[in-house]
C-alpha cells in the first residue's frame, strides 16, 4: 500500500496496529506509531486506543500511558485498554487508580472494563471493591455474560469468598472450560482437594473436556491437599486420557505435591528424570520443600541449579541461608550473605495492603510513613491481648532470618 504511495488515514492504522499486538511485533508498532505521529494521528481516540493495546501487549506500559496521557479524547476503550494493561503487568494498584479516575471524568465501565478490572481485585484481595464491581455488573446486565461470571469466581475465589464463588458458578447456565477451571483452581488455593477432585469429575461427565489449565488446577490442588496418589493418577493420565502434553508448570506442581508430602528425594528424582529442562518454578519448588524440611544437601543442590537460571534472585539466597541457619551452620549464612552483598542483590521487603475508600495502603516492614501511624499502633496493642486470649500462638518457624 505504501509502495503504491496509497496514504493511511486513522481508519487504517487503528486496524494495523491490533495486527502488530496479536503478534507481538513492537518494533512494527513503533514505526506504526511513528507513521501516525507525522501524520497527525496518534491523538485519534482509535488509534491511540489501539497504540495503549499494542504497547500493553509488548510489555511497554510506561510508553502505552505515555499515549494515553497525550489523547485529548480518551473513550472507554482507551481507559480500558489501559486498566488491563496494568492488571496484566502485576500493577493492581495502578488499574484501580484509573478505574475510578475514568468514573470521576464521567466514562462508563462497559463490559470488557469490568473483566479486566476484577482481576486486579483479586490480586490486591480487594473483596468490597470486587463486590462493587459486582454490583455494577448486575445492574447493567453484564452479569449474565459467561466472560464476567468466570472473571467473579476467580475474584471470590482468590479473596476468600469460596462459597460466593461457588453460588456464581452454580448460577451459570452455560458453563465453558474456563469456568470449571476457575472453581477447580479455588478449591485448591483454599486446600479443599476433595472438592476440587470432586467437581473434576463432574466436569468430564458435563462433557467438559479440561484444557492443560484445568490439569495445573487439578494438580495444584491434590498439591495444597496433600492427595499424593490423587495427583499422580492425574498426572499419569495426562497424555493417554486427555491429550494434554504435560509442560514445566505440571512438572512444578508435581515436584511441589512431593515436596509438602516431605517425599524430597523421590521429588530430586523426579527432576531427573523430566523429557523437559527443569525450569526455576521446578527447582524452586525443590528449594521450597527443603527449607519447610530443613533438607540442607537437597537445598544447595536446587540453589545451585537456580543460581544458573535466576542469578539476579535474592529469594532464593535468603531460603538457603536460612536453611543455613536452621542447621547451625552460620558460616554457610555468611556466604549467601557476602555472595548477596558480591551481587549487589537485596531482597524485596514483604509488604501487605488494604483498600479503604477506593485508595490503596501499603504496610512495609517497620515502615513509619503512613499518616496515621499512631492509631494503626494503638489498635494493634487493642488487638494483641485479644488474640492471646483467644489461643493464638505465633509460629516463628517460617520466619525468614534478616540476612
């Protein structure tokens, strides 16, 4: 077309650019957008919603807002485009912050902006902003959609509304692959083995054939439930029975089935003896294992192999040391110490968030930022002479060692 020197209007490079984001192309993309700019296009609303899509895609969220920020007129799809792309990026935070900015200057979630958004609910476990979204979803009709359902048993699931979950499942009247997997994968997370086991079965005689999610669920939850035969009947099944090539994630969940089952040396042999190169899911899963079992020779074995795979990883190096150190061998915590300080890694401090009045607060460790420091320290000494009371007892054994 450019050949022919046959000029692109909007209309054409709104349509190209899903092109290049289907297929991942950004080197294409950018010189797409390139081409608008001269053009006088990127501001167009369809082009720039499809240049959020394509940088989204590629993993550019930061030129994709860069876009965003530069449209003087930004419908629901622009908005949209950019909520997921931040819910897919691990930035929940982010999407929530836009959701409401997009209701603030009077755009309207449709149904795609709601699939999207739930998810980052589910991440931050963000349970009343999930039932909001809910809400708004059944008063506009959205409810009914089998996309929406499948996006609010996961939301249920992952914020510890199992049985909510399962009404919303029950409720579906025509139920796809992915809404079975959903439920599957939350009985597992919450350790129900038998009920995710169970509605597997029910499944298959719906005439629901599993897809190699399904399997992940199934496996994950024989896994948290401690169901060691269960799983590798499932797991054996795989290829005769449902056509399914077992990939590195089935392996890994196989390896953690062996490793909470403190079954470590079938888990090593296991590892050995996989079709495929074990990935660092696979070996970190071993390294998992050792440290619940404090297996020290096992664990230096899995370190060793994730050094490889993961060299920029402090996690990995914090687990062993404390491996170490649940052995007494302080001069092995001295080493991960000094190769952590060698490699200028330092571990990502373990934070928690609450979501009050659509804003997000995050707790870091000894952190002393937050304006209302002195009364969340106050309703913690309310708490603490309460949860004595009712018989908690703080386990210290899974407390990882400050190195």
């Amino acid at each position: 077309m450019l050949v022919e020197g046959i000029i692109p209007d909007p209309i054409t490079v709104a349509t190209i650019l899903p092109v290049c984001s289907f297929l991942e192309n950004l080197q294409h993309g950018k010189e797409i957008h390139s081409l608008a700019v001269r053009r006088g296009f990127d501001r167009d609303v369809f082009v720039g919603s499809a240049l959020i899509d394509i940088y989204t895609k590629c993993k550019n969220i930061g030129f994709a807002f860069q876009v965003f920020d530069q449209m003087s007129d930004r419908n629901v799809v622009s908005w949209t485009a950019l909520i997921a792309g931040y819910t897919q990026h691990g930035c929940p935070n982010q999407a929530l912050e836009f959701f409401h900015q997009m209701q603030v200057e009077g755009v309207k979630p449709n149904r795609v902006t709601i699939v999207s958004i739930l998810p980052a609910c589910a991440n931050l476990a963000a349970l009343l902003q999930g039932k909001e979204m809910h809400q708004y979803a059944f008063r506009k009709g959205f409810e009914l959609d089998v996309s929406v359902q499948n996006v609010l048993i996961d939301m249920y699931a992952k914020c510890g509304s199992l049985d909510v979950a399962r009404k919303v499942f029950d409720r579906l009247i025509d139920r796809d692959v992915v809404s079975w997997s959903a439920m599957i994968a939350g009985y597992g997370m919450h350790g129900q083995g038998e009920d995710a086991l169970s509605l597997f079965y029910e499944m298959q005689q719906a005439g629901v054939e599993p897809d190699y999610i399904t399997l992940i669920g199934v496996l994950s939850a024989c896994s948290h439930g401690g169901l060691v035969d269960e799983g590798w009947l499932y797991f054996n099944q795989m290829s005769e029975k449902y056509g399914i090539l077992p990939m590195t994630e089935h392996y890994a969940c196989i390896v953690d089935l062996l490793g909470r089952a403190g079954q470590l040396t079938e888990a090593q042999e296991f590892i050995k003896n996989m079709p495929v190169e074990p990935t660092a899911s696979v070996w970190g899963a071993l390294l998992g294992a050792c440290r619940v079992y404090g297996n020290l020779e096992l664990g230096e074995n899995a370190f060793d192999q994730l050094l490889e795979l993961e060299p920029e990883s402090a996690g990995n190096c914090v687990l062993l040391s404390n491996i170490y150190a649940d052995a007494g061998r302080w001069d092995g915590v001295t080493k991960m110490r000094t190769m952590m300080k060698d490699r200028g890694l330092r571990k990502v401090p373990g934070y928690s968030w609450i979501v009050v009045k659509n804003r997000v607060h995050t707790f870091l460790v000894g952190d002393k930022s937050h304006p209302q420091l002195n009364k969340i320290h106050a309703m913690l000494e309310n708490l603490f002479p309460k949860m004595k009371a009712a018989g908690y007892v703080p386990d210290f054994q899974v407390v990882l060692y400050d190195i």
